[in-house]
C-alpha cells in the first residue's frame, strides 16, 4: 500500500505550515506547497495529493499556478481535487502539470454523458472521489428517489470506464469492513484519504486491501512521521531497508 502525502491549498498555501523539524528544533517552517512536497519525495513519496480548497468552492480549478509549481518542483505523479468537475476544468488542471485528477462523484453519479466525455479526457488518469457513509449518500437528492449503496455507485462508476477511487470518511474511522467488500468485488484502485492517525489504522487498511493511503494532517502536524507510515504500510518490508 502506498502512503501519498496530501497538501490542503487555500489562496496559493497550504492551510497546514509544515515545519519538518519541530521535534528536534531545527529546520525551516513553510507553508509553500512546492516545499512541502519537495520533502516528502525526496523521503520517498510516489506521488503528491494537492486539495484545491478555494476550487472546490468555486466549481473550478483556483490554485492552477500553485499546481504548476509544484510539477515543476518534484518528478512524481501530482493528484488533484477541487474544482474539476468537467472536462475543461480537467484540461486546465493537466496543462497546469497535474497528472491526476479527481473528480467530485456528484458531478458524475447521475451524468453518463459527462462522465464519458471526462473519460475521454483522462482515461485511467481520472479518479472519482465519494464519501461512501450511507447517511451522506441518502443526503442527496438523487433522481431515480432512492439513494444508492457505495456498492452499487461503484459498480456502476466501474463498468463506464472509471479505474480509481478516492474515499473520504470526513474524518472519521473508516469501515473496514465495506472497504474490504468493494476492493474484493472489484478491480479498481481503492485509496482512502484521511480519517486515520494512528500506525495500526494504516495497517488495517493495509490488511484490507487498499491500494493508497492519503495523509495530510497527520504528516503536516507531526503526528505520524512519513516513515514509519511507509513501515505501516508495507508487508514486513522495513522503510530503512528499502532506502540502503
């Protein structure tokens, strides 16, 4: 399982300052998304997840030149949700330097023509990222007047074309359980973002078959070093030997 760093954005920074020696005193304390990123690859990190918070409430990509820079910044695969919910907001965010987008599910869930289109667009590149708790899928007023199962969305989302997932659980524990029965009815890529802050719940997820684990806080506030989540993660494979 994959450990992605994640960088929340708001007006060009990162919410988070990321001061990578607190612990110890040393180092420099910066909220310049490119430099946080900058960190966690040179440790080792398969790709950067940036959150464009002032897109996401605008319904367009905002941070298009933070983006840019932080491509610039690292040779690894960049991730991006917040504002793209189109395929013009999905090549502006690739001409940016994105080489990953996530798409919110509500803007695809009931628009197969779109979806296609978005498709067209991204191909495997595009993920969908759903909140799969049942209180917030009966929250939206679908059309057909009954609110899916995850299983069922998935199921669907699957069989048009969409390779990648993205779960959020607003913060808290993931289901272990309906995790390990979507990743075992399908051959998606499963990653979860958030809601875990502890080295066993990484290595649940690990357990359950999830192929990526989003970290934001967590990493930026000192809660869990970088490696010793990657130990987490791994299959008895320790982080240090595979960095000799």
């Amino acid at each position: 399982m994959q450990v992605i760093p994640s960088i929340d954005v708001a007006e060009g920074r990162s919410r988070l300052v990321f001061w990578p020696g607190a612990s110890t005193g040393t180092g420099t304390p910066s909220d310049r998304p490119e430099r946080i990123a900058r960190h966690f690859v040179e440790l080792g990190a398969p790709a950067i997840h940036l959150v464009d918070l002032d897109g996401a409430r605008a319904g367009r990509p905002v941070a298009l030149d933070v983006v840019g820079r932080v491509a610039a910044e690292v040779a690894t695969p960049l991730q991006v949700a917040g504002g793209a919910d189109g395929p013009d907001q999905i090549r502006l965010l690739f001409a940016a330097g994105a080489t990953r987008v996530v798409m919110p599910l509500l803007a695809v869930a009931e628009e197969a023509d779109l979806l296609r289109t978005c498709l067209e667009v991204a191909g495997s590149w595009l993920a969908v990222g759903l909140d799969p708790r049942p209180d917030r899928l009966r929250a939206y007023p679908w059309r057909s007047g009954r609110a899916p199962s995850v299983a069922e969305l998935v199921a669907r989302l699957e069989a048009a074309g969409v390779q990648r997932f993205v779960l959020s659980h607003g913060g808290t524990e993931p289901d272990l359980a309906m995790l390990s029965g979507l990743i075992s009815g399908s051959t998606a890529e499963f990653q979860v973002a958030g809601g875990v802050a502890t080295l066993d719940g990484i290595r649940r997820l690990r357990d359950a078959g999830v192929s990526a684990i989003i970290l934001g806080e967590a990493l930026l506030a000192g809660r869990l070093e970088f490696a010793a989540a990657v130990d987490a993660a791994r299959d008895g494979t320790s982080y240090a030997e595979t960095t000799l």
